[in-house]
C-alpha cells in the first residue's frame, strides 16, 4: 500500500469512526458540528495540506456539518484566506498565538464547546494542542479523538488523554 492509498483509508476509517459517534444520537435535529484542532506551520505545505484535506472529507460526507477550525497558525502565506475562500461555512477560532499553551476557558469558547459534537485534533508530528484537549475533557463530556499523529513516547498525560479519547490514530 502506498502512502497517498494509505492516507485516503485514514481519513475514511477516522470519517467513519466519527459519524458512527454522530449516529450514536437518536435523531439527530441538528447537523454534526466539529471543532477541528489543526494547522501547524504555514511555512510547510505538509502541514497545510492537513487542514484542507480534512475538510474537505468533512463537506463530502458530512455536507449539513458546521465546523470550525481552531488553529495553532494560519496566518501567513494565504493560508487563511485560502481556507476561507474554499469552506465558506468555516469558523475560525483564534484564541492564542503560535507556540503558547495558556488558555482559559472564555465565553468564545464555551460557546464553541457548546455546539461542537466532537473535536478532532489533526495529524502532525506529535499531540501539538494537548492542553486544548485538556480544556475540552473538562468543559465537556463529549468525544475527542487524535488522527495522524507521531507517538516517541507516552508520558503521563499524553497516557491521560490516549486513554480518555475515543480514538487515537497514530501515523508510524
């Protein structure tokens, strides 16, 4: 199996993984609503190619979806008007800059929390956003899930968040 093949099946095992959470909702009245955690490096297409890609398998089999994207850095390069000019529907939720974990939970949030579904922390060289995880395993009790990540090692709360996810995806 090459790697484009393999990274098509990821992508569909973790859409598939996804909607049998939604499907878990008797009735759903609403359409699903993500909050996607992703967008690294501006600076490398790699990196890039994440975030479009992802929500592009999120419009093709999810079309009623809301989602929003909280990134760690899009600004720069086009990155962001490329993204808004190809999901029109995206949300963007900035709440802090590039390499920083401080964050709290603020009222932008909470309502973001509120009508996401599910959050989705994108591939990348390893759990880049765990503390945004972390803020939403105590703000919420809904899924989470990591796709696409490198795993060196499982420190202790790296071990937390495997364990509390509802499915973690490595990329080795």
């Amino acid at each position: 199996m090459n790697r484009r093949v393999f990274t098509r099946n990821l992508g569909l095992l973790s859409l598939g993984t996804i909607a049998g959470l939604s499907s878990c909702k008797s009735q759903q009245k609403k359409p699903s609503a993500f909050l996607i955690v992703s967008g690294w490096q501006t600076v490398n297409i790699g990196d890039i190619a994440h975030t479009p890609g992802l929500l592009a398998l999120i419009d093709e089999y999810f079309p009623d979806a809301e989602y929003y994207l909280w990134p760690r850095d899009i600004e720069g390069y086009g990155v962001e008007e490329m993204l808004k000019r190809h999901f029109p529907k995206l949300k963007i939720l900035k709440t802090n800059k590039p390499g920083t974990d401080n964050i709290s939970l603020t009222e932008e949030i909470k309502a973001v929390f509120d009508s996401c579904d599910i959050l989705l922390h994108g591939s990348g060289p390893h759990v880049l956003e765990k503390y945004k995880i972390k803020l939403w395993i105590e703000n919420t009790d809904k899924p989470y899930g990591v796709c696409g990540v490198t795993v060196q090692n499982i420190y202790p709360e790296l071990g937390e968040i495997i364990k509390k996810s509802d499915f973690f995806f490595t990329r080795e």
